[in-house]
C-alpha cells in the first residue's frame, strides 16, 4: 500500500494504491473490522460495498466469508492468521474494545447469520446497486413497476464499427492499417468486407475478463500495431521457410532409403512432410488418435509390412520423430501469429 491518508478520520477514509500492492486484502480487513467492532451479527445488512466487476464482487465476497470461517476455528487463537493479527492490532491501536476471544466469537455468529440470509450480503457492483437504487424509487421517477434495464450491445457495437470505417479516407495510418487488413483478407481468399471481423472483435469490450487487457491496448498508436504486424509477418516468412525446410528433409530420408508413401502407417507421415513443405494450411496437427499419437509411439507402419520395409522404418524412425515433434513446436508459434 503505497500511502494511507483519512479525511474526517471518524467516517471517510481514501486509500491510494497501485496495482498488486494488497488493495483487496485491505479492503477485506476495514469490512471485517466494521462487523467486528459490534456485538450485533446482523450488522452485514447495514454495510454497502461496491465494486466495479462481477468477479471483483464475487472475490470479495468469498475472502470476507473464507476469513470469517478461518476465525471461527477452534485452533484460531493459538494460531492466527495474518488478517487476524492486522485486525486486533488496529483495534487496539484505535481502543476498539474488542480482544482476540471477542473476535473468534463474534466472526462464528457473523458467518452464520451471513450464510442464514445472504441476498442481504450486499457486496455488489455499480451497475446492480444502481438498478436496485432505481428499482426503489421507480414509482418517484415515473417508471413502470415492471421495467427492466436492457443494453443494447450489438446496436452500440455496430455504431462503433460504422463510424471506424467512415475514417478511412480522413486518417491515414488508420485507413492503411484497414485497407492492409481487407487485402489480406482477399490473399486468403476470404470476402474483403472487413465489417464483420471487426464487429466479432468489438464483443472483447463487454466481457470484464478482458478489460485489464483493453486498457493496456489504449496506451498503443497505430503505428505501433503497425509495426507489430510487421514483425508478425517476418516471424511467418521464416517459420514457413523452416516448415520446407523440415519437410524436405524428411522426404528425403524417406526417398534414400527407397521407401514409398504407402510404406507407411496411411501415409500420413510422408504426407505430413509433403504438406509442411509444399502447402502448410494442408497440414494436420494435434488431431487425436492420428498422427501426433502415431509419432509418440514410433508406430509409423501396419503390421502387414514386409520385415524389410519395417527394418528400414525403424532405423530412421528417430530422426523422423525429431524432425515431426520440431515441426508441431514450430506451427504453435505459427498459430498463435496468425491470430
């Protein structure tokens, strides 16, 4: 916690912190001392604590019951926890008259009375304290009893879209980046309407897992997106030049020995060579019960086989397991780069 300042010490108190410096369990602590600090366990109805995200909401609900029970074990007094030792410490540094006993007695009663009657548990977000402030006052502002809040993303998120796409033309690093993108759509012989994908990315801002990330995105400019699509690109190039490189030399290994396609299991390892090499987007990763499992157990011929074909197999099973296991690590980077 970077610093601790109160304003009216009695009834405001702001703290300051940045990110991973114990904002939560501190926020914790000061619920648990206002339940603490009186006999009543049904205090927890009179405390609002709101929060910006469901997950937030549900985190702190669940450490404020987890520390309750902690403190409700038999052994707590002997042996107590961290939250604990903050909590008694601050009230005897404030002369809250309340001792360690005291603690462990009054958190058994608050837990319970918590779980015996928790819709009134009321650690909550902005937007579902808001719908209950004006559900309570609806008949005041004119609303039906019978209104209900509804957001209308895709309409908001279209809108959004339309007014990206009249900017081209008016802003060139923007119109570059989104007439490259429609191109590359046409390279892989997809639609050059790029409405759609962007609409489909759009849905990233209503999921509150991802807005961490999407604020991280604002401090970026174009350019420097740009400039990471480039390297993108270049990593591509050198990938799909090293798939050629390792299909080719397994097809060789395979064509030294005199073997053929049909030699092996399906031809699926000859055939994988081939695809890496010649046509990547034909090539066949991570499918159960197929090639990858194969290659892990060396099985790379039916039983049929003469014993010469399969001798021959086997003294090059090795450096063709090699090279197939490289080229599996080789396509995740490849994968993860087109996304």
């Amino acid at each position: 916690m970077q610093n601790n300042f109160m304003q009216n010490p009695s009834t405001f108190q702001v703290y300051n912190a940045s990110a991973g410096s114990g904002k939560t369990f501190t926020l914790v602590k000061e619920y648990l001392k206002i339940l603490l600090q009186t006999s009543n366990a049904n205090h927890f109805r009179h405390i609002l604590a709101v929060t910006f995200t469901n997950k937030a909401a549900a985190e702190m609900k669940e450490r404020v019951i987890n520390n309750l029970r902690e403190f409700s074990k038999s052994d707590i007094l002997q042996n107590k926890s961290v939250l604990f030792k903050a909590i008694e410490k601050d009230f005897k540094e404030k002369g809250v008259l309340v001792n360690d006993t005291e603690i462990h007695h009054r958190a058994k009663r608050i837990v319970h009375a918590i779980l015996q009657n928790y819709s009134a548990f009321n650690i909550t977000t902005i937007d579902s304290f808001t719908y209950r402030l004006i559900r309570s006052f609806a008949l005041d502002l004119g609303l039906s009893v019978n209104f209900d809040v509804e957001m209308d993303a895709k309409s908001l998120l279209n809108e959004a879209v339309d007014q990206l796409i009249s900017k081209i033309g008016e802003d060139q690093a923007l119109t570059k980046l989104l007439i490259d993108f429609s191109l590359q759509k046409t390279d892989d012989d997809k639609s050059w309407d790029i409405t759609r994908e962007l609409k489909d990315i759009a849905q990233l801002l209503l999921n509150e897992n991802d807005t961490i990330h999407l604020q991280q995105l604002q401090e970026k400019r174009i350019e420097d997106f740009t400039e990471l699509k480039n390297q993108l690109f270049k990593q591509q190039k050198i990938i799909e030049k090293e798939f050629t490189e390792i299909g080719e030399e397994g097809l060789k290994i395979i064509e030294n020995l005199g073997l053929n396609f049909n030699d092996f299991f399906r031809s699926m390892l000859p055939n994988h060579f081939k695809n890496i090499a010649y046509n990547i987007e034909k090539a066949k990763f991570f499918e159960v019960n197929t090639l990858k499992s194969k290659v892990e157990n060396r099985e790379f011929y039916a039983k049929s086989k003469s014993i010469d074909i399969k001798n021959s197999i086997d003294s090059i099973a090795e450096q063709l397991a090699t090279l197939y296991l490289y080229s599996e690590k080789r396509y995740q980077h490849y994968s993860l780069n087109k996304l």
